[in-house]
C-alpha cells in the first residue's frame, strides 16, 4: 500500500512542490511522482504583507494539485503536506522565528495555520470553479473583473526537464509560473544562464514550443541539458473531477501539516540519492538568510553525540567571544564583510582568521549600504568589484577555518552545500577547497537544485514520526464539562456556583465571543499558564474564522503571532543558578524574578510588535505584554493535568534552560527534571503574572480540555471569586499512586478510577497544587488555579492583619491536609525535613516543611477480622533512639544505597504504635516515615517537595527506577535528640457539653506555627454548635462520621442564612471572612449499625504570635 504525500521546499524567494510516493514497504524508497515538481519565485520586500507570499505558496500547491488531478489513480491518496523551510523556526508549531528586515512581518508568525487558511480559500475556490452544483448560467455569462493575482493563476505553468550527468540519469521535471512582470521574467532567466550555464540559443520560455539547448558543463562538474518547454495542459473542467477526488481534495484541509529545517531535509535527501551512496559522513549546510546544518551518518541524522555540537547545530556555535556562526555565515554575515572591506575595517591578509567582530547593532543601521543583498553581491563580482570578490573569498576562508575542527571531529567524507550562496559557487568554491584541503579530504560539492532533496527529506521524517493520540498519561478522569456525579459520599468534583452569569462550553461560542473582539480592536491577545494548548486554541479560532470568511465580505484573513518568539530563555546561567545541583530534585524559586523584566528579549519584543500584520491574534505567554489595552484572553490549566501531559511528553516548562546540563551520573528522569523547572522556575514567575492579568481578562479559559472548553465573562468570573471567599470552600482533590500506595482511598472515594494500582496520596488541600471549581444553574463547570483565588482575597481568607503580613502571597496559604494510604500497601521512606533557616537558604521558601501526622485508619481497625492480628499492626516510625550516633548513622545510610544493602532501621529510629486518631507531631529535623497498615491525615506546612529521603527500603519507583535519596540533604537536618512519644500529641480537654460535644486542643510543637482543636459530637441531628472565626481561617475535616452540616450567614446586605454539607474526610475551609458559624452532624444511615459513633471534626487554624518563628 502506498500514499501520496505534499513535499514543500520554501526559501526565501523561491517555493518548489512535488508529490512524493510513501511506499508502506520494507527498503523502499521515497520517490517524486513522474520526477515531476514545480517551483515559483517570488519576491519579499520589507511591507510585503505575509498574507501576499502565502498565497504564492498556495499557488505552488495548487500546481502539484493539477498534476495530481490529471494523473489520478483510484487508489491514490493525499495523507500529508511536509515543508522543508529554513530556520531558525519552531518547527512543531509553525512558527517563524527569522528577525531579519526582509522577513520582519514574519517574525512570530504560526505559518500553519495561515497554510491551513490557504488551504481552505483554496479549496473553495476549486469548488466554485469545478463543481457543478457550484456552477450556474448567471456565473458564466456575467464574468467578473479578474485581480492581477487572478490573472496570474491563470496562465500557463512552464516546465524544464533536467537530467543530471551522474548514472543513473533521473529526469527531474519541475514547473516555473508565470511571473507579475517582465522583470521577473528577465530575473528567472538570468538566474538559469548565470548559475546553469549560458543558453547557446535564448528562447521566449512563454512561447509554448519546444527547443534543445545544450550548456557548458561548468568546472562543479553539475550541467544541466534537454531543457524543454511544454505547452500547457488542457484547463480543467467539473468533468475531470470524481466524487471521491472531491473527498481527496475537501481533505486537504485537515491532512497534518509538518514543518522540518530544510537543511536536515537536504542532507537526508541527498544522503539518499544513488550518487552519494558511497559517503557514509556527510555534512549538509545551508548558506542563506541563516546558517543551517545537518550532520548524517549512515543516512540517519545525528544531534547528540560527541563528535557533533549540540542538536548538530553550528549556527549557535560560538565564533569568537561576541558572536556566533550565524552572524558570520547567514548572508547577513557575508553582506557584513562587504560592508567592513569597504570601510578598509578587514586586514588585508590570507590567514583566513580575524579579530574583528561582527557587531548586531550595525545590521540596523541605515546607512548608504543598507540595499546590499547577496545577489547584489554576486552582480558586483561578476563585473568586476573586487570588494565583492573579497568579500566571497574571505567568507569561504572563514567558513572553511571555522569547518576544520567540526570536520575533523566527525570524520566527515562529504561536505553538501545549498542556499542562495550556492548559487555563487563560483566565487566561494576555490577558497573554501584550499582552506579545508589542508586539513580534510573531505569532498566539497554545490547543490543548485536542491528542491528535489527537501521534499524528500521532509516527507521522509513526516512518514517516520508517531503521532501522539493521547495527551494525558493517568487513570485520573478528565474533568467533566458538567457535573452529574452522585455527591452522597465524598465529592471528587466540589464546586461553587457563581452569583451571575453562566460558563460556556465549546469552541464554537466561544470564538464567537472572540471574533467580536477582533472585528472591534484589529488584535486579540491570549496568554495563559504554563502548559497550555495553545495551538489547538489558535487552530481551532483560525478555523472558525475561515470559514467567516466565506460568508462575510471585505475580511482579511487572520493572522496568528506567537508571543514565544520574544522570550528570553537562552539566559541558561540564569536559569542553572535557580535549578543548581542537576542530579537534585530541589533547586530554588525564582520570586525575585519578574516576566517582563527576565525573560522577554526587549529588541525582539519591540521588533515583533513593530511588524505585525492586522487583523491578528497574539498568542502564548506574555502576550499580554503586547498592547495593556487589547482585549485579553487567559487560558489557565490545573496543576495535576499539567502533570499529566508531563508524562506524554505533550507539554514542557516554558523557562527552563534551552540546554539541559547533563552529566554521566545524572538521576533525574526527563519527567522530574520538568516537575523540577516547573517548581522552580516557572510556577513563582507565571503564578505573580497571572495575578497581575486578572483585572484585564476579558474571558477566562478553563484548558484542561482542549477539545471542548469551559469559559467565563471576565466580569463575572472577578464576581464570583469575591463571591466565594464569603463561603465555605473546597478545593478539587486529586489523587496519586506511588510504590507504598494503598487500597482504603480507593475503596472510601467511591467516585475515583478504580483502574489505578493504587493511591498513595490525596492531595486534599495542598494549594499550590490544587485547583477551584466554579459551576452555574447549569452545573457547568469550570476550573480555576487556587492561586488566582487567593491572590486576589487573600484579606477574606486570612482576616488579621498579623497573618495578612506572613502569608498574603498568592502563593502563601500556609496549611495543607493530604492522606496517606499505606493499607495494603509499604512503608514510606525513612525521612526529614529542612529547617527554616536551610530551606530559605538553599531553596527560597518562606516557611518551612513543618508536618503532623494524624491516623484517619488503620487496617485493624478497618477489618475486624484483623483486629487481633499483629501482622496488620500500624506503626509510625519516630525519632531515634537514645546514644545514635551520626556519623555512623550517615555512613549506614551510604552504605545501604552504595551497596544495596538493607538497613537495620530499627536499630536507629524507634518505632511507635499507632491507633485510630492518635497524633503525632513531626517538627522539622525529626526522622520519620508512616508504617503500613493505617491512613495517615497530613496536617502540615504548604510546603510538600521538601522530603529528604534517607533510606527508602531498597525498593524502585513505578517506573523501574531506583528511587532518588537526599542523604546528604538529610544528614544535615536532624535533631537526634528527638524521640518519638514524646512527639505523641496529648490531647487537652477545653470545653464539655454534656450529652452534646467535647472540644479538645490538640497541641503542635512549639515549631509549629499552626494548631488544632478536635470537636467530639454525639451523634444527634439535633446538636448545633456555635463556632467563632476570631478573624482567622479554620480549616476543617470531618475524620468520623457521615457529614457536617455548616450554617452561616451570607455577606451582603440581606444576610440571607446559607447551608453547606461535608462528607467524611471533605476537607473544607471556613474563611476569616465568616464571623460565625453553626454546626450539625448528619446521619446519612440511620440504620447503620456505626450510628453509634461519635462525629470528630478537626479544625486546623494559626496560632496568634506564629509571625515569632520568621524573626
């Protein structure tokens, strides 16, 4: 079986396409179809609209579509389009990263998506002019006024025929169009006389008749003869189409678009081809608008091995201690040489080195030479201008003495050379041979026709990717667009109704929303968190668009900018500085770090604003930045689905370093090297932008789901967030597995996937990882950061201004509850915390990783059965013993990882019974580790990552992998004095009501800065209980019994009585905002035989002179 496939090879005036056969076969090769392709010129000026030279491009593919039309097999198929284009680009998305005059209003320009519009105009037209329901008398007799654009589709393709001399001789067909003007015409012709040799009899190639012509074979040993001319086909007509060719060709619209660096298209091309079939080491170059290179060992393309620079590009390479490679050997770097020989700036020598430097800044200058351009270059020399021709010499000696080492390092048998300055061959080939000669056997050859070769490389690295079908990487659901879950028992989906308003659903409302925006404004912006999809959200307004288009007249079509153009992420010092130690999962928060200010290269900024086009969408983080007073959309993305498509390779951080620094003993797996960027880097910077944003969002995006959104009015989103900090809150759990995970969370939250081997953590309130839902009548839901929320009513939650001053960040809220579920599952690992001292030091936090453990469970206690069984014993693992000593307690912990040895640990840590809601209180610098058999209710500091892992039972990871062990970060922060029952919570009895309640303090460590207070119930509906904020948060769980129902009163002007219900171990939170507030048990069964038992409700809150512990 076999499939056609669009190869594009684009430059920077010139565009070729052919149809490449992809044969599904073992060693067969990919083959143009007929030998045919075809190529159009044309030319780019610095207003030259993008919208202008897409179309030529179109025109290109309109072109092979013909061909494919008359040469039509049932069984043939279109399935693709791959470009070869040159860089530097982001080549998965589409976009043009090239800042130069020439290209400035391509610079950050989504070339897919304006190619998928083409597409979409062009296949329209098609149906306009060729089918014949389209087709009526009127359109016929009354022919409208043809552009000059029209004009120029319509006259006929020219053709050559070329046959290069090497055996065997493949005829290369390829079709030159009709060009604007005679100047152009003049402009094809000089090309093929001065780089092809002379035309012995010179023929008006729009004449239709045939000739011969023989040319000189040049001294590159590359001729080219038959050169015919063809007379144009017949026009099409509806009759030449079939159905299921109009099937092929309204398909075009949705084939993937692929984009490669045409230099690696090249040199897989030509590595390829039967004339280089005896080179196994070949390095390609491109000599253009920028440097490109490729390097092939045995037709396989290499970009990270020893012998080669990092991704096989030289263009980053460093030329001296100001420059790189592509400053020098870009055509920018060639037209700079000229410049300097004119200023008598170049000794004039032949040592082929200089200590000049190209400076940047003069490739701005407008000065007389500012119209100098390679082919200008190339004219001079030809008349004479020995300038020019210095200028050629000395570029070729440059690029051969820069070559050598890379050469060498490679063992490189073959040097292929394309781009404009190929096309001077003639001017640079005896230098470059002479320079490199002396140092390589390496054969040099010039590529004038590499058309063929990028269209084959590209469609052949098209047919050999995988494509992703799946985005997320867990047996976690998918938030659902509305909620219709049964909320009996513990909800997985709490949410909070908005006051106002709804949330929408789908793309197809909301680009109705953002279509508005853009025909009133020109310019819509749309940044968003750290993850997001944004490519499908431009993918599908551009479609939404287009098809606007078909039906509205006098709009122009959409252009899409990405704003990642402009970041400044190549600051790798920077960024290694935040992330230290590779083979460590910890580095250090980057909050004294600003967007604007850190990471936006302000030249590229100012440039990419100064060359946009109109109407247009910028894209991507930081677009806000490109004008405050557009409207602005923000597309936000939960914490646990941004994990998710870690695990798939699907999303990245967007700050981390552009090269990682990798060493022979790095422990770090590419998924905890982004969760590590991410922590560090990324989360402080985007969190403080999105605060920033919220007063100028015009609709917020929900972009967990990229195929079918949830959204919201901005003004009613900034609405109900202050609506909700006056009501109780419950943030959106999330689970995850983990080598000692358990089975009773699996069991008690009914509603979770049960397809997951286990569960080991619920991150029941963890703020910085956990998200907020929003619902409406509908029960739409939409989620949202907690950060947002508390950036923004942070007073609401903390109330007093002491724990305003601590924790007002929007990062800050200071308590989390999490579980840990060891139930038929292990132990963790023997662990500790850091210091406040050592975690502000080293990691950048505010507070420390102070923890409690309380037990919700044990296995015991959950299993009858078991109840005497001391096999299913719980245990805590607390404190040491008495006399341990550390050195030799650090040199067993190296040891056993060294070795792969068990560790006696109850030789050093004492190990402590544990029941159903004892309390154990774990101040930072004391060993511990939750035992199996029980479920443990963490009760601690937000922070969560700093878990120094000192032993951990010798077991591997869910992956495979060993796990990681912070030995040397641990030894560091222990308290051997510390003992376990002392560290056990001896509950203080406060208040008893008879026959009602008992409330009992529950007393932290003196390090800790939070407490908590347990509320017994008797199990009476008709028991209410009054409770006071005191102006500060209560956070709350219900560790026994059915629910808790909590009474308030709003916060407006009518006071109106508010109720809401928390199911067992639903962790909630009373805001400072909520003076008082009633409680009552609910007993859900009254016929369970557990009516009995008393409700127990925690409360966990901060104690008044906390801010002493950050003195």
């Amino acid at each position: 079986m076999s499939s056609l496939v669009i190869g594009l090879n684009i430059s920077d005036n010139r565009i070729t396409s052919a149809l490449v056969r992809v044969e599904y076969l073992p060693n067969k090769k990919l083959s143009i179809e007929r030998d045919t392709y075809f190529t159009r010129t044309f030319e780019i000026d610095t207003d030259s609209d993008p919208r202008n030279i897409i179309s030529n491009w179109i025109q290109c593919i309109n072109d092979v579509l013909v061909d494919f039309i008359y040469n039509y097999d049932e069984y043939d198929n279109i399935i693709g389009i791959s470009i070869g284009i040159p860089g530097p680009m982001d080549y998965e998305s589409g976009t043009c990263y090239i800042q130069s005059p020439k290209f400035k209003n391509f610079f950050g320009l989504n070339i897919r998506l304006s190619l998928m519009h083409g597409l979409q105009d062009l296949i329209t037209r098609w149906k306009h002019n060729y089918n014949n329901k389209h087709s009526t008398e009127s359109t016929m007799s009354s022919p409208k006024k043809l552009t000059t654009l029209e004009k120029l589709r319509q006259q006929p393709l020219r053709r050559m025929t070329i046959t290069p001399p090497t055996s065997p001789r493949i005829s290369i067909s390829f079709n030159v169009s009709p060009t604007l003007d005679k100047f152009q015409q003049e402009l094809l012709k000089n090309k093929i006389t001065n780089y092809c040799g002379r035309l012995d009899k010179e023929t008006n190639m729009n004449d239709g008749t045939k000739t011969k012509s023989f040319i000189y074979r040049s001294r590159r040993e590359t001729y080219f003869h038959d050169v015919e001319i063809i007379s144009p086909r017949k026009t099409l007509t509806a009759n030449d189409f079939s159905p299921r060719l109009w099937t092929i060709i309204e398909q075009l619209a949705h084939v993937p678009i692929s984009f490669y660096d045409d230099t690696v298209c090249f040199a897989l091309g030509e590595a390829n081809t039967d004339y280089n079939q005896d080179y196994e080491r070949i390095l390609a170059l491109t000599l253009s608008t920028s440097f490109g290179s490729a390097f092939i060992d045995r037709g396989e393309i290499i970009r990270n091995r020893e012998d080669v620079p990092s991704d096989g590009i030289l263009s980053n390479c460093p030329y001296d201690q100001h420059s790189i490679a592509d400053d020098w050997f870009s055509t920018r770097g060639l037209i700079n040489i000229y410049k300097k020989l004119l200023r008598n700036e170049f000794p004039d020598d032949s040592s082929g080195t200089s200590s000049m430097t190209l400076s940047i800044d003069e490739e701005q200058k407008n000065d007389n030479n500012s119209l100098i351009t390679e082919y200008f270059l190339v004219r001079q020399a030809s008349k004479g201008d020995l300038n020019a021709k210095k200028a050629f010499q000395k570029y070729a000696r440059l690029l051969g003495h820069f070559l050598v080492p890379y050469i060498t390092a490679f063992r490189t048998q073959l040097i292929v050379i394309t781009g404009n300055l190929a096309d001077a061959w003639h001017l640079l080939e005896d230098e470059l041979n002479l320079t490199i000669k002396k140092f390589s056997q390496a054969h040099v050859y010039f590529s004038l026709s590499p058309g063929k070769s990028i269209c084959l490389g590209a469609v052949q690295q098209q047919s050999l990717e995988i494509p992703k079908t799946y985005f997320r990487q867990t047996h976690q659901y998918l938030l659902p667009v509305v909620k219709i879950i049964d909320t009996s028992q513990y909800d997985i989906y709490p949410c909070h109704q908005i006051p106002h308003g709804y949330i929408g659903i789908g793309h197809r409302t909301l680009n109705e929303k953002l279509c508005n925006l853009i025909d009133e404004n020109n310019i819509l912006l749309i940044d968003g968190f750290v993850g997001t999809y944004f490519n499908e959200y431009a993918y599908q307004l551009n479609k939404y668009y287009s098809n606007r288009i078909k039906t509205e007249k006098n709009l122009s079509s959409l252009l899409f900018y990405d704003s990642r153009t402009f970041l400044q992420i190549n600051s790798n010092i920077q960024q290694e500085s935040y992330l230290k130690d590779s083979k460590s999962l910890f580095g250090k928060l980057t909050s004294d770090l600003d967007f604007k200010k850190d990471f936006i290269d302000l030249k590229k900024f100012q440039f990419f604003k100064d060359n946009l086009s109109y109407p247009c969408v910028i894209i991507g983080p930081g677009s806000s930045y490109v004008n405050e007073n557009s409207p602005l959309i923000y597309i936000d993305l939960a914490k646990n689905e941004l994990y998710y498509r870690i695990a798939t390779q699907t999303s990245f951080s967007y700050l981390k370093p552009t090269q990682r620094l990798l060493s022979d003993n790095n422990e770090l797996t590419p998924a905890m090297y982004e969760q590590k960027c991410l922590y560090f880097l990324d989360y402080p910077v985007f969190n403080k932008l999105k605060q920033e944003l919220l007063p100028r969002i015009n609709y917020f995006i929900d972009g967990q789901r990229p195929n079918c959104p949830t959204w919201i009015a901005g003004d009613t989103f900034r609405q109900a967030l202050v609506h909700i900090a006056n009501q109780p809150i419950r943030v959106r759990p999330w689970f995850e597995p983990a080598p000692w995970g358990g089975q009773w969370l699996k069991t008690v939250c009914t509603n979770i996937s049960k397809h997951s081997k286990n569960y080991a953590w619920s991150f029941e309130m963890i703020t910085s990882e956990n998200g907020l839902l929003l619902s409406d009548v509908n029960n739409h839901l939409i989620e949202l950061s907690w950060n947002i929320f508390y950036g923004s009513q942070v007073d609401k939650i903390l109330g007093n201004e002491n724990h305003r001053r601590i924790f007002s960040g929007s990062n800050d809220f200071p308590i989390r509850f999490n579980f840990l579920d060891t139930i038929d599952g292990g132990n963790l690992s023997i662990q500790c915390n850091p210091s406040l001292e050592y975690i502000h030091t080293n990691f950048g936090e505010k507070i420390t990783q102070d923890e409690a453990y309380y037990i919700i469970e044990t296995k015991q206690h959950w299993k009858k059965e078991l109840k005497n069984d001391i096999t299913f014993s719980s245990y805590v693992y607390l404190g040491f013993h008495e006399n341990v000593d550390r050195d030799e307690f650090h040199q067993a912990l190296i040891t056993s990882d060294k070795e792969k040895q068990d560790l006696n640990v109850e030789k050093y840590i004492q190990c402590i019974p544990a029941n159903v809601h004892d309390f154990f209180l774990i101040p930072n610098e004391t060993i511990h580790a939750s035992g199996r058999n029980q479920v443990v209710l963490e009760i601690s500091a937000t922070p969560h990552i700093y878990t120094f892992k000192l032993y951990d039972w010798l077991r591997l990871g869910l992956d495979g992998r060993p796990r990681l062990l912070n030995i040397e970060h641990g030894i560091k922060n222990l308290k051997f004095d510390r003992r376990g029952e002392q560290l056990r919570c001896q509950p203080i009895s406060l208040e008893i009501e008879q026959d009602k309640y008992e409330e009992q303090h529950l007393p932290t460590h003196n390090l800790h800065f939070y407490d908590v207070k347990r509320l017994i119930i008797e199990p009476n509906e008709n028991i209410e209980i009054i409770r006071s904020t005191e102006n500060r948060f209560h956070l709350c769980m219900l560790v026994q019994g059915d629910a808790i129902e909590i009474q308030f009163n709003s916060n407006d002007n009518n006071q109106h009585k508010q109720i809401r219900q928390y199911n067992y171990i639903e962790t909630f939170l009373i805001p400072a905002s909520i003076n008082e507030y009633r409680l009552r048990p609910i007993i859900k069964n009254k016929h369970n035989e557990k009516q009995s038992h008393k409700f127990i409700l925690l409360t966990a809150f901060l104690k008044w002179d906390c801010e002493k512990l950050f003195v």
